[in-house]
C-alpha cells in the first residue's frame, strides 16, 4: 500500500461518509494521496470507488492513490493496530484528518449516564484521538511538516452559548479534544517547527449524526478543515486553537 511518491498523504478517519468522505474527496482533487479509516468495510470500499471516480471526473492531475483501513475506533488494542499498520505501510502523512466521532444519548446527562455509555462516548471520540495522534503525528512533527485537524464541537467550549446542560459525555469529550489541541500546539512551538494542530467546529451539518434536516451541507461543515489543511501558515498566524468558518471559537 504504497503512495505516489511526489504526493502529500492525507490519512482520514470517518472517512467512508459525511464530513471526514467530503474532506477527503476535496483532498484528492488538491493532489493528495488519501488513507481512509472507517468501521464499515463495504461502506469503505464504495468510498474509496467513489473518490476514484469523482477524481477521475474532476481533476486534471494523475489519478489519487486511495488506501483503507476497517477499525473500530472504539477498541484501543484495533487502534493501536491500525496506527501499526499505517505506519509500516505507509510514508509520513502531510495531514491526518481525524473526523470519526459519535453522539451521546439524549437522555446522557451526567447524574443519568451509565458507564457503557460513558465509555462508548469517551473512547471513540477522545481515547482514540490521543491515540491517533499519539501513534501517527510524532513522525509529522520530526519531519517539520504536518498538520492535524481534528473535527471537534462547539458544544464542547467551557464559555459562551449553550455550553452546558445535558449530552454529558459528548460536550465532555469535546472538550477534551480541545484541550488536547491546544496542549499539543504548545509542546510542539505553535507552529513554528513547521507543525500544526487545530480543532473545527463543522456546526450543524447534514451527516449521519446531524440529521437530514440539519442546515449546512457536509462540504459546508468540513470547508474550514480544508482551509485549515491548505492554508498559508506565516510566522505570527495561530495555531492550537478552534476554528468555525475559518474564525477562531473562544472556548
């Protein structure tokens, strides 16, 4: 599973529908060989037909090299795994898009949430992100070019409207993706060993999880990741942070 050796690696989680699929088939027509990573294999399989298609159909550069990897992402022993298998199969990555998560029940308010749930929730969208990066962006970081977008939420600011009040276990584990964001910026010199880190917030948008009737499109909710992914990083510009419509979220 080798890439085309004068292509950026894009490695993406949640990458057989909705936000991590539509950064991804921008990614391919922005010349990026691409590692999808999703729990379902047929679904990941007609994914990575569809990208080849829409490559083919769309862009004018030599055809993407399109890997995939099944794990769930709930089971740290399969992540461990897979960060495993990617590396030794696969060059360092330029970017690693992790856009996998899940939502909480509704009723998960912290005085009502069992522990299953609490633990479902916490290990696919916060256990498995450290893992990811933990595993995959040293390589990025010794290379002095790298960037990691997580896709995190609103919901999960300490400020502002609507940061609390029920779904415990997501806007807790949200949370602790931004601050995982913002440590990880700092360890790594914000930026300037060439390094980049960053959390989006997609806000609303019509994927699996936000629902058919949701307001934005997914390529609307992943269109500040693909700034953040191809953006002009200058001494002085911010990294660390999190960003909705490519504006930094207090949080």
């Amino acid at each position: 599973m080798s890439t085309s050796a004068n292509r950026p690696l894009a490695v993406i989680t949640g990458g057989s529908r909705g936000l991590g699929f539509e950064t991804a088939k921008a990614l391919a027509l922005k010349g990026f060989d691409i590692a999808l990573i999703a729990k379902d294999a047929s679904r990941l399989t007609d994914a990575a037909d569809q990208l080849r298609a829409h490559a083919a159909t769309n862009s004018h550069t030599p055809a993407p090299h399109i890997s995939t990897f099944t794990c769930d992402l709930e089971n740290p022993l399969l992540v461990r795994e897979l960060i495993d298998s990617i590396n030794q199969s696969l060059p360092t990555p330029a970017l690693l898009i992790l856009a996998h998560g899940v939502m909480s029940e509704k009723m998960s308010k912290t005085l009502k949430t069992n522990d299953a749930e609490w633990r479902r929730v916490m290990a696919i969208n916060l256990d498995s992100v450290f893992q990811l990066v933990n595993g995959i962006a040293p390589a990025m970081a010794d290379a002095r070019n790298g960037r990691v977008i997580i896709f995190s939420a609103c919901l999960g600011r300490m400020s502002g409207p609507g940061n609390a009040g029920g779904l415990a276990p997501y806007r807790i584990s949200k949370a602790g993706v931004n601050a995982l964001v913002r440590n990880l910026a700092h360890e790594t010199g914000l930026g300037a060993r060439g390094f980049l880190v960053d959390a989006t917030c997609p806000n609303h948008s019509r994927t699996d999880m936000g629902g058919p009737d949701a307001p934005r499109s997914a390529e609307e909710g992943a269109a500040t990741a693909m700034w953040l992914a191809t953006r002009e990083f200058n001494s002085g510009d911010t990294t660390g942070v999190l960003w909705e419509d490519q504006q930094i979220v207090p949080w």
